[in-house]
C-alpha cells in the first residue's frame, strides 16, 4: 500500500491569477486562496511572474519569516520567482523566460496538488505563457466600468455588449488553442473584487451585467470580495484572516471577518476540481487510519 501522504491526487493543478488591468486584486486573491489551500491540506507551490514588483513574493517572504519568529507552524508554500528577462534581443528574452518559467513549473508541479500563479498587470510574454498553462484562469475585476470594459466591448450608442473585449479575446483564443492543440480545457473564473459593502445601484448593475457576460463568454462568476481593511492590513506580517485565532471556528471573529473569511472559502470553492475535493477526503482517511495502525503498534 502506498505511505498514507503520498496518496495520488490530481497532481499539480495551475491556477493562474491573470487580468491585464493592474490593481484588480489579484495578488491579494491569490495569497488568500494559497492559504486556503494549505489550510484545508492541500500541498501547494507558488510562482511570482511580477517578481520585479514583487508583492506576491513579499507576502509569501512576510509569512515565511514570521513563521520562524513569532507564528510558528504557519503553513507556508514553495514559492519560486520568475523575472523578466534583460537580455538584448527579443528572441533571446523569450527564450530565457520560457525556460525559467518552464523550470519553475517542471519543479513544483511534481509534488504539490496546486500551483498558484500571480501575473502582472499588462500584457507580456510571460503573461501569455502562464495564461497558456492555466488549468483554471482566476480574473479578479474591480466594481467598475473601466475594469468590464477588458472584458465586454460595448456600443458606444446603445451600451449593448457588441463582444468580448481585448483580455476575454485573449482568454478564448487561448482557451481554444489548448483545447486543440493541447486537449486540455481551461476554467475560467471571473470574481469581483472591493465591492461596496453598500447596496448601490451600481453594486446591482455590475452583478447583472457580469451574470449575462458569463453565459455569453463562458466563465464562472462569483460575488468574490467586499472592500475590506483585513483583505490589506496583515500583509507586513504575511498573514490572512485564515490564520486569525478562531478562523476555523469562527469564534472571536467579528462580523466583518466572517463574511469575509466566506468570501475567500467561495472562491476556493470555487477554484477546487471535485476530483481533486474526493482524492483529498481519500488521503486524509488514510493518513488518519495510518496514524491509528502506528499507535496500535506502539501502544
Ligand atoms: N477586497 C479588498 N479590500 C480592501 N483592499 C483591497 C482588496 N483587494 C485588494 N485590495 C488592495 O488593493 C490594492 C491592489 O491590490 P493587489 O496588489 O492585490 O492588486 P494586483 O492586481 O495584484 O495589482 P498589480 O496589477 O499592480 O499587481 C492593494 O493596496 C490591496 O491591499
Ligand atoms: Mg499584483
């Protein structure tokens, strides 16, 4: 019999956290789904291809810093950096960066159940290529016609949707060449980000209008996060709200770190495959039954 945590699972799933907008939310959605990830018992691996900017790669840097000073037992991910490459021409630039991202990726999808992505806001030759391996695609969008218009191309005269626009273009002419060429499907999930905790009539209108682009473009669209200070306040220390004392439990939290914390378990939910939800069930059951045969065993 396989050892109780080396049970298979549907190894090294990318989710690539991408929108060409900058300042969406995307690394702030893809720490908080790492640390989910982790928490639930995932094993998880991280790549930052906006290793210049770098914020993704500081979190992860924070978190594992204070995991050896103050919040011993933290889990942390596997995390690699991609830069962008400085060398003088453009084939060569490509070059180097298709094999450093190709490195990375090769590395930690062979033992992590997850490899999260956090991409820059612009388009680029990494950017694309990450998009390429994406076996899930998150887009975080601020509540904002300036952010669905990357999205939607709308008639100036009539404000109907004429089709998608440069980034969902982008995403199906993707989605359709790893179909063809590759086999492999991609999902693709759009969620908002820094909604307004008030009922607003813009609050509606964004939510309808990204319902009916989702039938139209095929994605999934989840309500994702509120404008929130815990979404930003724990990042000098590397933390989430997942890590807050009583997060599991919901005790002590306050009303605010509830709903969020059910904000970061729908995307997740989100985000995990129901094979990959089954194959961890499987895993812990066997760990737990080779726990109990060891102490048998030593009792
Ligand atoms: N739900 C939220 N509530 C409050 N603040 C948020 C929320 N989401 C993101 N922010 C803040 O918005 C800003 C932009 O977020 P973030 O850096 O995650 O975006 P990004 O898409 O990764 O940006 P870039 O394209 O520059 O990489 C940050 O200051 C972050 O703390
Ligand atoms: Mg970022």
């Amino acid at each position: 019999m396989e050892p109780a945590n080396q049970t298979s699972i549907t190894v090294g799933h990318i989710v690539v956290f991408g929108n060409e907008k900058g300042g969406c939310g995307k690394s702030t959605a893809a720490m908080h789904a790492v640390v989910a990830l982790l928490r639930m018992g995932y094993r998880v691996g991280t790549i930052d291809l906006d290793a210049r900017q770098g914020t993704f790669s500081r979190y992860i840097a924070n978190r594992f810093y204070g995991n050896n000073q103050r919040n011993k037992g933290t889990p942390v991910p596997r995390h690699m950096g991609v830069m962008q490459s400085l060398a003088p021409t453009l084939k060569e630039r490509m070059d180097d960066e298709s094999s450093n991202f190709f490195a990375a990726l090769e590395d930690l999808t062979r033992d992590n159940d997850f490899v999260v992505i956090d991409t820059p806001g612009a388009d680029s030759h990494l950017n694309r290529l990450a998009h390429r391996f994406a076996d899930t695609l998150v887009t975080p969008v601020n509540d904002s016609m300036l952010d669905i218009d990357l999205i939607a191309d709308f008639d100036p005269e009539t404000g109907n949707v004429r089709g998608p626009s440069v980034y969902a273009r982008h995403v199906m002419q993707i989605r359709e060449s790893r179909r063809k060429e590759l086999n492999l499907p991609m999902r693709w999930i759009v969620m908002r980000n820094r909604v307004s905790p008030l009922n607003t009539n813009n609050k509606k209108d964004i939510g309808a209008l990204l319902t009916d682009l989702s039938s139209r473009f095929n994605f999934q669209y989840i309500p994702g996060f509120t404008e929130r200070l815990i979404f930003r306040e724990m990042f000098s220390k590397g933390l989430t709200l997942l890590d807050m004392d009583g997060a599991e439990t919901g005790r002590g939290l306050t009303a605010s770190q509830m709903s969020a914390r059910q904000e970061v378990r729908h995307l997740v939910h989100a985000i995990v495959p129901e094979d990959m939800r089954i194959a961890l069930m499987k895993r812990k059951r066997e760990s737990a039954v080779q726990q109990t045969r060891n102490s048998t065993k030593s009792a």
